[in-house]
C-alpha cells in the first residue's frame, strides 16, 4: 500500500508499505479521508518527540472497515467510521471520569494514531484490539461522507473548548484567530446559542475566509481597533466569552482588559514553546472576577456530539473544507498549507 512516511523534520516520503496485519482483535481500516491538522505541519518542519520515527503520520480519519478480527464485536466489513486518535488507558484517574484527552499513559508518551500507532496519511491503517476496547472507532451514518467526518476530530476539539467555557444562549463570544479551528468556533458558538459572535484577525485572506461562517462583526485589528469595536457591540460591556484561538501571547495578555466582567477566557491555541510565558496582570483579574482557563484535545464524547451536528446539518462541515488532494500532493501541501490559504485539506489516499 502507499503511505506517506516521516524520517524526521522536512523529509516524508510516499512510498510503499507493507499492508497492516490484524489480530483476532484487530481492525484493518480502509482510510477514505484524513485531515492536515496544524499539528502536522509542525511535526514536519520541527518533528515532535511523541512520533516514532519512522513513522505514518496524520491522526484526522474517517474510514471504511475493510476486515475484522475474528473476536471483534459491534463492528462489521463495510461499516463507516471515524477515529478519536488518542488511545486512552482507560484506568488512571482522568480516563475513570471520561477525561481520556487528560490520560496521564497518553500525555507521557503519545499513545496515538499519527505519533505511537500508525496514522492515517495511508491506504489502510491497523486499528489495534486496545483502542476497539476503549471505543475509537465511532460509527457514522452513511450519508455523512467521510471527507466531513475526517474533521470531527478537530471541531470537537472546538467543542471541547465551547462546553469548557459555558457558551451559550446570551453571551457575547469573542474569537481571536481565524484559522481552521477559529471558523469552527464562529459555527458552534451560533449553534449553541451566542447572542452575538465577533472574529478578529490580522491576515486579510482568512478573515475573508472566515467571512461565509456567518459572524456578527469581523474585525482586523491591524487597521481597527479592537478593544473599541467591542466596547460599541456589547454597549460598552466586552465581550463575555473570549476564545484564543491562536498560537499568540500578546492575545492571551490582551485579552483581559477586553473582556466583561466575570468573563471566560480560553486560551485555546497553545504557544510556542520559546514563547510561552505570558505576563498576566492578577489584580484584572481579581476585580473583574475573570475565569481563564485552557483546552486540551478533546474526548469520543465530543467526536460524537459533532459527528450528530454534521449529520443534522446543525453545523456545515463542507465549509470547512478548502481542498481535496491524493497522497502524492501532501509532502507540498504541508509547505504550502503554511501561508494559511487554505481552511482544512483533505487527504483521499
């Protein structure tokens, strides 16, 4: 089969692999679609300490069953899936509350799809009898393509964030960050009820990407500014929810002296990690009794909620795809996918 390879930072080749073995517990997956995650991108220029080298990377699939082991249960050839790509423990104290994004085995070392395991950037991938046990492998229905169920994974990351920071009916949502991920958050914020939705982002192109998602108020801050578009939308209050959803530390230390009173602040996009420290003025936060808080990954439970929101339409996950590519284009495309032109890339192998 081909698979895209990664021998470390800037070299990944497509070549042939050998087809994956199951177990009696094992399910060979026929990948239909995985994602370009931002992940990816970062792995290719930089590596990441978490990937075996050599390693198959990507960890955004959908798939079809191609073959079952003969102890599987609840599966069988044909059906359509898409895969939560952390594989839990399932034992230590965050996995016995559902929190298996926070699982202590997987933040130690990577038990993933893409990093530990095989991932996704391949005509067919392992799914191993651990992660059938732990439930990574949820069933879509069949009028959901596998193109859009590739991106559950990511929303439900968005998600993940959304529920952490209590969006809903009444708020005032503030998304910095306009990317792939900030566009979902515009989509969820809407759906799940925010009286008004305001995006902020410096590159004219993906504010202008963002533009079909439907946001109240698109702001560049470079020619705006931001803190008095704000004050004018919510009648001089802020914002009552302030999403981060970029990699940016000036955003993070801004973001108190934009946002409301008893306000939630999501430091969504983690920072580089030669610029990670941020300088955080207590005494805001003390008197405008401010939540600031982060996310993390995100759980099958969310990958199910928005697997039900795609297939109820209640979200649009076509928008969110800018283009579809073989395998053969992916080693380009990671390079050109950096200039931040493109929403979420598809992969059909």
């Amino acid at each position: 089969m081909k698979a895209a390879v990664y021998y470390g930072p800037g070299d990944l080749r497509i070549e042939e692999s050998p087809l994956p073995e199951i177990g009696p517990g094992d399910i060979l997956l026929k990948v239909g679609a995985c994602a370009i995650c931002g992940t990816d991108m970062r792995i290719f220029r930089h590596g990441h300490r978490g990937v075996k080298i050599p390693q198959i990377v990507g960890h955004e699939i959908a798939g079809t069953v191609a073959e079952i082991g003969k102890d599987v249960k609840g599966y069988a050839v044909g059906d359509k899936v898409a895969v939560d790509p952390i594989v839990s423990c399932g034992e230590c104290f965050y996995c016995r509350r559902g929190l298996t994004n926070l699982c202590l085995t997987f933040k130690e070392n990577y038990e993933a799809f893409g990093y530990y395991y095989p991932g996704g950037f391949a005509e067919y991938m392992r799914i191993p009898e651990k992660a059938i046990r732990r439930g990574n492998l949820i069933l879509i229905k069949d009028d959901l393509a596998l193109e859009e169920a590739a991106i559950a994974e990511p929303m439900a990351c968005a998600l993940n964030g959304q529920m952490l920071s209590q969006v809903g009916v009444g708020d005032h949502v503030l998304i910095i960050g306009a990317g792939p991920i900030g566009c979902m958050h515009i989509s969820l914020a809407k759906t799940l009820g925010a009286t008004k939705v305001i995006i902020s982002e410096f590159q004219e192109g993906r504010l202008n990407l963002a533009r079909q998602f439907g946001a109240d108020i698109y702001v560049n801050p470079m020619q705006e500014d931001l803190k008095e578009v704000l004050m004018k939308a919510t009648n001089g209050i802020g914002p009552s929810v302030i999403i981060i959803s970029a990699p940016a530390r000036k955003a993070q230390e801004m973001a108190l002296d934009l946002a409301a009173n008893q306000a939630r602040i999501n430091f969504f996009g983690g920072l580089p990690k030669d610029d990670h420290l941020v300088n955080l003025d207590s005494n805001v936060i003390h008197y405008k009794e401010l939540f600031i808080h982060g996310t993390s990954g995100t759980t099958s439970n969310h990958i199910h909620k928005c697997i039900e929101l795609m297939a109820g339409k209640r979200v649009n996950a076509s928008q969110i795809i800018s283009k579809v590519i073989s395998l053969e284009e992916l080693p380009a495309m990671l390079v050109e996918a950096e200039k931040g032109n493109y929403l979420k890339i598809i992969v059909k192998p």
